[in-house]
C-alpha cells in the first residue's frame, strides 16, 4: 500500500495476507484495484497492507461481503493522519 499513497483507487476485492516472521504473525490484508499502478516497471492492481487502521476497517464482515461480492469501494486513497493521541497513522477516506 505504501506505493500508492495518496493516490486514488477503486478497491474490487478484499482478502486475508497475515505476514509471518519468524514466529510473529502480523494481521494483514491484500487489496485488488480496478485500476493498475506501474511500480518499478511492472503493472501492479494487487497490494498488501498490514496498516492497523486498514486492516481493521476491512475485518468489517458486510463490507468485506459488499465488495467482494461486485460492489467496489471508492474511489479513495491512503492518507497519513494523527491520532488524539498525537500518533501517525495511516487511513483510507473518500477521494
């Protein structure tokens, strides 16, 4: 996800992509984009996030099913935002 920051896209589907190091696993998520992103020469519409707040926002059983099921979400875009408490992190809004 780090590589379309701040741009715009439409996501079509939504799966679990937990990474695994070592004995730690990190809860995550892979993306499908209707639209394809060249990245370093190669036309990528598949991505991998482990962004707290994303991954969060897509454990959402019905939006999950929604989008999964033909119903894309966006257009939006990954933007750096602040908690309350002051922290970074990273969210998808409405483009």
């Amino acid at each position: 996800m780090a590589k379309i920051d701040d741009r715009i896209f439409t996501i079509t589907y939504i799966e679990d992509s937990d990474y695994i190091q070592g004995n730690e696993v990190t809860k995550g998520v892979k993306i499908t984009t209707q639209e394809t992103f060249d990245i370093a020469g190669n036309s990528i519409n598949k991505f991998y996030t482990t962004r707290v707040a994303i991954v969060k926002k897509f454990n959402n059983e019905q939006l999950r099913k929604d989008v999964n099921s033909g119903n894309p979400l966006g257009p939006v875009k990954c933007i750096s935002e602040k908690s309350a408490s002051g922290k970074n992190f990273f969210n998808l809004i409405d483009a």
